[in-house]
C-alpha cells in the first residue's frame, strides 16, 4: 500500500486513551483487559530499542494497567497507547545558553541599526516640518506629520519582526535534540495532510510515510516524523478530513490487537536508525489474524 501525498498532522503525544477517556461511565478493568493490557505493554517494551546513546528519557507513558475503563470499553477493540520522549540534555542545556548569548547580542545589533536609520529619518523629517511651520506652511507641515507618524509605525513593526525572528532562531537551535516514539494499538483512524512514501523501510506488509520537517501555521518548528501503520485495510481518506483509516471490526473479541501504528518523530536519519532497530516481526506477531 503507498502513501500519497498528504500532510500528516504533527504528533501528538498525550493521547487520551478511549478506554481511559474521562466523561461517561466508568467501571473497574476486567481481568481479561488487564492481562491484555500487560502483555501488549511488556512486548511492545521488548521490541522498542532504546534510544541514542547518552541521551536521557524525557518522557515515557506508565507501563501499569488500567484500574479503571470506559463502561462500553468490551464493545470496542481495546485501544493501548504507549510512547515515550529521549532528549540530548546536555547539548540542549548548551544550545540554550549559547543562543541565548547570540540572540543578546544579535538584538541589540539590530536594534542599534534601526535606531539609527529611524533617527536619521526622523530628524531629517523633524527638520522639514519645523521649516515648514516656520514659513506658515501648514499644508506641507500636515504631511511631514503624517510621514513621522509611518515611521514610528515602520520602527514597531521591525521590533515586532525582530522579536519573531529571535524566537524561530531559539527554536531553530533546539533541532535534533529529541526522538520522539509513539505506539498505537487499535486505533483505526489517523488525520492526515500531507507526508511522502517511504518504500522498504520495514521487513514488515506495512504502509510508511514520512512528514518532513518545518514550521508550523504557528511558526513553531515541527521536527519530521515517520509513521508506520500494520493491520489489515489501511487506505487513504481524501477530502477535507484527510486521513488514514482502517475499518474497526464489529464482533469480534476486543482483547486482540487488529491495527498498530508506529510513530517516531526527530531528526531523519535518527528516525531511521531507531525504526531499523525495532523488532518488526515481534510486532506483527501481535496482530489478531
């Protein structure tokens, strides 16, 4: 199956759980759910290598069951959700303090520059209004007042940029200092915008694709991320709601795993390596067929 090519909404990692989910009627886990829920977790450990060498886990999803599930959770294939963050803690301690230095540095520079020009601007313009009031000019006075007027906006809007650009620069320096990984099991359904195929990347049946890196609608620096879906049925959705979809089986037993994605979000060599090391046929291995 290939992927098309979509954007792929960026990672969310504190995924509510629908057998969790908060609201609606609760009761306490059945045996059977909770044995479920462990043996999934424990394989889904073993077939996750750890992350690069030297870095430290952020993040990582507890690993104890469930005391307590949504009421109509048997009537659903039963979702666990699993994921956890490495972050590079001493290059990033050391890129944030020197990107904080270069920024000091490269905003009072800047600032300086636009100083001057608008002050240059300003008393040139200063000068011309007082002549004109000078020779009763009122006419060519009401302009000048005008035009000073543009140029205290002009000067906002260059420190508004400035300020922009120093905050993309501090999240530009961050790069490549996490690996993001998340697990999906028995979710049948993934918004999608855009992401390219990536062939031959599992010795797994399975569909990839990869979101590159870049800034979001928000201006915030979005590392790439590859996803890889298993389980019988993946197609794309087209159309304003975009996404991956499998069908969700009716009637069958919900303890058993029918779909399985993979997500890991970083720098995109990084990204590959730790998708080599995962244990693919140990997670296929997982799927109800």
């Amino acid at each position: 199956m290939l992927c098309k090519s979509y954007i792929l909404v960026p990672i969310v990692w504190a995924i509510i759980n629908p057998a969790q989910a908060p609201g609606g009627e609760m009761r306490p886990a059945t045996e059977r759910e909770i044995a479920f829920y462990t043996s999934v977790m424990t394989a889904v450990e073993k077939a996750l290598p750890q992350g690069p060498m030297h870095w430290q886990i952020e993040e990582m999803t507890p690993t104890a069951p469930p005391k307590q599930v949504a009421a109509q959770a048997a009537w659903h294939p039963f979702p666990v959700h699993y994921s956890v963050t490495w972050v590079d803690r001493q290059r990033k301690k050391l890129a944030i303090l020197d990107d904080k230095h270069a920024l000091h540095n490269l905003e009072k520079a800047e600032e300086a520059r636009a100083r001057a020009e608008a002050q240059q601007k300003l008393d040139k313009v200063l000068n011309e209004r007082e002549e004109a009031y000078q020779g009763r000019d009122l006419a060519a006075a009401q302009v000048l007042e005008r035009e000073i007027e543009n140029l205290t906006a002009e000067i906002e809007r260059m420190k508004s940029q400035l300020e922009e650009e120093a905050e993309k620069a501090d999240e530009e320096s961050l790069r490549g200092m996490a690996l993001q990984v998340a697990l999906d099991i028995n979710l049948f359904s993934l918004p999608v915008i855009k992401a390219v195929s990536e062939e031959g990347l599992v010795p797994v049946p399975a569909t990839a694709c990869r979101q590159e890196a870049g800034f979001d609608s928000d201006g915030r620096w979005q590392e790439g991320s590859t996803m890889v879906f298993l389980g019988r049925g993946w197609k794309w959705t087209e159309g304003a709601r975009a996404r991956m979809q499998a069908e969700e089986p009716v009637g069958l037993p919900s303890t058993r795993v029918y779909t399985l994605i993979v997500r890991v979000q970083g720098e995109h060599s990084r990204v590959r390596e730790y998708l080599r090391g995962i244990d693919w046929l140990s997670l296929e291995g997982l799927l109800f067929k």
